[in-house]
C-alpha cells in the first residue's frame, strides 16, 4: 500500500494553481480550514471554490488573492458575523468571478458528476433570475406527464478536501454528525484529499462502518491536523472559536498574518 | 417602553405561522426562524416536527447557538436528517413550512438575496439565496422574515429575482403581511405591531398593500415571554436586528 499520510504542507502543495476545489463542511462548521489556510500560506492563485455555503474559507481566500472564480449558494460569516468581507469586496471589485446558485443546483450538478451523466435534473428554480443569468436549460418529461424541469451541467471539482473526525492510514474518513454536502462532493471530484482530527484503526473504523462517509480506496492522501476545521466546530470535539472568528475579521494584511500564525497548525509543530 | 423588542416580534410572529402537524425547517444564517421554531416548542402544546440545516429532528436546545447551522442543533437528536434529505423532501412538497430571508422582498413575497445594482456589477454583493430557487417554488408555505423594515427592504419592484414561489406571510419589526399564493395575490397587512399604526407602515413601506384587514397582533402570551426569556440568555436576538435602531422614532 502506498503511504497515504502526508503533512499538511504536502496536501497543499499536491493542489496545483488554477484548480477547482470543492470544501466541505457548511459555514463555521467541520471545513477543512487549516488546509485552507496553507492555501494561502503557500501562496495559492487563480483557484475555484465550489461550496453550497461556504463563509470563512473563500473570504480567506480572497483576501489572500488565491481565489478567482467561485460556484456558491449562500457566503456569509455567519454565527453573527454577517457578510463574508473580502469575499464581497472581491467579487464588487471584479477579482472573482461567481456563478451564482442554488444549494441544491451544486448538489445536483455533483450528483450528475457522481453518477457520470452529463447534466442532472433539480426542482423548482422557476421564477427565478438563476435560470436566465445561468443560461439552464429546461426539459419536457420524455415519459409524458408534460412536466418542464431545470437542468444543470455535472459539475466536478479538480479536487474535494474535507476535515473528519478520525481517519485510518487507508484513508478510511469517519465523520459524526451532519454529513453536509460531503457525500456527493467526493463521489463527484477527480481527487479526493482528507484532514482528521485523529488518526484511528482501521479495525476501530470496522467496528461502525456506517460511520465512514468516505472509504480509503477513493482517498488519495490524508493529514491528520488536530483542531483542523479552528475557528470553525467540529462535532462532537470543539465548538465555533468566537473570538478568533472575530479577530480573522479585522481589516489589513497584519490581521490576516497575526490569525495564520496563530492557528493550531502552525503552533503544533516546526514547520519545513 | 414598547410592548415588543424588534427582534421578539419578529421571533413570535414566525412561530405563530407554524401550524399544528408540519415539518418546519429553518436554515444556515437564520437565527431568528430557529429561536421561532425552538420557541415555539416550549410554548405551544401542538405537535410539529421541527428540521434544521445542522440535520437534527426535533432539538430543542437548552440555550440558542449563535449559529443557526450549530451542532447544538444535533444534540439529543435520535436521526440526522442531511441536506439532501430535506432538500427532496421539500421539492417533493412534503415540507410544510420553510423560513427564509431576503434582503429585498417585494408585494408577491419574491426576494433579492443577489446583488444590490447589476449582478455582474454589483454595488453591494449580497450573500446569495441558499437553497430558496429550489425551495420557494416547490414548499407549500413559505415564511419569511426582513429585521429591516424600509422603502429600501420592502420594494415594489425586486433589482434581481433571487427566488418566487409560495410564500403566505412576511414578518417584520412591525408589521406581519399575509397573501395566498394560490391567487398569485399581493400581500395584505394582516396585523401589526400595537403602537405602530398601518399608515405609518405604509410610510415605510416601498410597495403598496391593502390594509382593510389590518388587525393589532395579539399580545405575547405567558408561554411565549417566558419561552423566549428561557433562550435568549444571552441577547443574540438583538444582535439580529441593528438596523431599525436608524427608523426608530423615524
């Protein structure tokens, strides 16, 4: 078996510029925020996020310059917070170029990517300015009840990245609780890279194996980072790290320096 | 000082949309629809079943998260219902009630969530409208809620349609409109806040409404103070609703 376990560092470097990368988690909850960070500290450019909900990790993004095209349902903060800062400061400034969506629309075109059909049928949308700016497309029921339904292209990112709570050397990936858009996200991707908070066995996994949402031989390289979805939750192990959420938001470039030095990943160890 | 803080009257007036036996489901960055649903738990003696983005069936936390995606929402919870599952289970019109928000809304309860000024050229970029495309047109009931009450919020023509669908009622710091979206009506001022009168929300207003049927909303029961009192420990709702600090006393 090839050695799947790398450093952080490595994971982020095996995401070449230009990539389009789908994060999972939602909002403050269970993203993959410190390989998100190593992004932007290894100084990633012209990257696409795809996320129904993301908030923390493309305003980062962005206001590391890293990002420039964007698939996103709903951005915010949240938890209080509001509106993502940088993010919409970069898309009113025409740095980042978004296809605005739906939740549902992502979910949709990932499922069509999952299931290698070219594009894949959603509900509703209709009355909606989406359908129009989006250019999607109708179709009439071919079996007859007449019934028109949007259509959306598969989409499927370059790479997906989610944070687990425990992961085997197999890259056997256990997450407790919601499983967000995770599921179809990495049956969607090209590649599919994890982070855990804890590295477990593969006999402990077995032992509840509806617990892992991805199994190993669709993972190709894994970090174990503790406390790796900071600021954010991770259930059932951390909550929403407030402070630091509201201290990530102050303005300039020392901020932004002063929250990547300070993130559990770069206290934990030497970095290279 | 007024019978009803901004944020309670908007929490109260959510809750009273729920009615006996729905599925009731409310969102990422909804804080206000989440202490409704867990409101109205604690103080009405129906049954519903009450959904959250965070995948917890019928949680009722202790306090409010400050996070209307917060796990706390899937503590206790003896299933999680995931995104996808609630997603179908709306488009396939078995979610009764949905929550949503918009920062434009116009009189046929459709919203902007988009971009304030052209899409590709925004003035302001708005967070966008989740999964409401989906879910306005295909739910039977929509709800939905403005902490802004303003010409600016309440529009009669939208700059960009987010969502359209079937939304019954909309609830602001004021006032509580209602329409049928059966007959594709305009809202009408259903009740609204005792001291605040219904020219005066027509002041404030930027569509027109019909307010033969304006009534004063009911005063908050017993159950429902001691409810909210119960949750909101710790001042978040406040927190939702800054804005009409400026229209105060306007």
């Amino acid at each position: 078996m090839t050695e799947k376990i790398v450093s952080l560092a490595e994971l982020a470097r095996s995401i070449p510029d230009g990539a389009s990368i789908g994060f999972g988690g939602s909002f403050l909850h269970r993203g993959p925020f410190a390989l998100v960070r190593e992004l932007a500290r290894r100084g990633a450019r012209d990257l696409e996020v795809i996320k129904a909900s993301p908030g923390y990790d493309i305003d980062l993004l962005a206001r590391a310059h890293a990002v420039s095209r964007a698939k996103t349902g709903i951005v915010a903060i949240e938890g209080g917070f509001g509106l993502a800062p940088a993010y919409r400061r970069a898309i009113e400034d025409g740095d980042l170029k978004l296809e605005e969506h739906s939740c549902m629309t992502i979910a949709a075109g990932l499922r069509a990517a999952a299931a290698g059909v070219p594009f894949a049928p959603v509900a509703g949308v209709f009355g909606s300015d989406l359908l129009e700016l989006n250019k999607w497309k109708t179709v009439v029921d071919p079996y007859g009840t007449g019934k028109e339904t949007v259509v959306v292209p598969a989409i499927a990112p370059d790479v997906a990245v989610i944070h687990a709570n425990e992961v085997d050397a197999r890259g056997n990936a256990r997450v407790y609780g919601s499983p967000h858009w995770d599921h179809p996200l990495t049956r969607a991707a090209k590649r599919v890279l994890v982070t855990a908070e804890r590295l477990v066995s593969t006999e402990h996994l077995a032992q509840q194996p509806e617990l892992t949402l991805v199994p190993g031989f669709m993972v190709e390289a894994l970090a174990i980072v503790p406390r790796g979805a900071w600021p954010g939750s991770l259930h059932p192990d951390y909550e929403v790290d407030y402070q630091a959420v509201a201290a990530y938001l102050e303005p300039g470039d020392e901020a932004l320096a002063r929250h990547l030095a300070g993130a559990p990943e770069a206290q934990a160890f030497v970095r290279a | 000082m007024p019978e009803w803080r901004d944020a309670e009257y908007v929490v109260v007036n959510l809750a009273r949309a729920i009615q006996p036996n729905e599925v009731v489901f409310s969102g990422v960055n909804s804080v206000l629809p989440m202490a409704a649903c867990i409101l109205a738990k604690r103080a009405y003696d129906f049954p519903f079943t009450y959904l959250s983005v965070a995948g917890g069936v019928d949680v009722v936390p202790e306090r409010l998260p400050r996070s209307s995606t917060d796990p706390a929402l899937l503590a206790g919870s003896a299933a999680i219902f995931s995104n996808e599952d609630f997603y179908d289970l709306a488009t396939r019109g078995k979610l009764d009630l949905i929550y949503l928000g918009a920062a434009q809304i116009d009189a046929f309860g459709r919203t902007n969530v988009s971009a304030i000024g052209e899409w590709a050229h925004p003035k302001v970029r708005l967070p966008g409208g989740g999964g409401a495309a989906v879910m306005m047109p295909t739910a039977p009931r929509i709800a939905l809620w403005r902490t802004e009450h303003s010409p600016r919020t309440l529009v009669e023509k939208l700059e960009f349609i987010t969502a359209a669908g079937n939304t019954v009622v909309l609830v602001t710091p004021y006032a509580v409109f209602e329409r049928d979206p059966a007959k594709n009506e305009r809202f009408h001022l259903a009740t609204h806040r005792p001291d605040v009168t219904p020219a005066e929300i027509a002041a404030r207003t930027g569509f027109a409404f019909d307010a033969a049927r304006a009534a004063p909303t009911p005063t908050m029961s017993k159950r429902e103070r001691a409810a909210l009192d119960a949750i909101d420990a710790f001042d978040l709702l406040d927190n939702e609703t800054p804005k009409n600090e400026t229209l105060r006393g306007a």
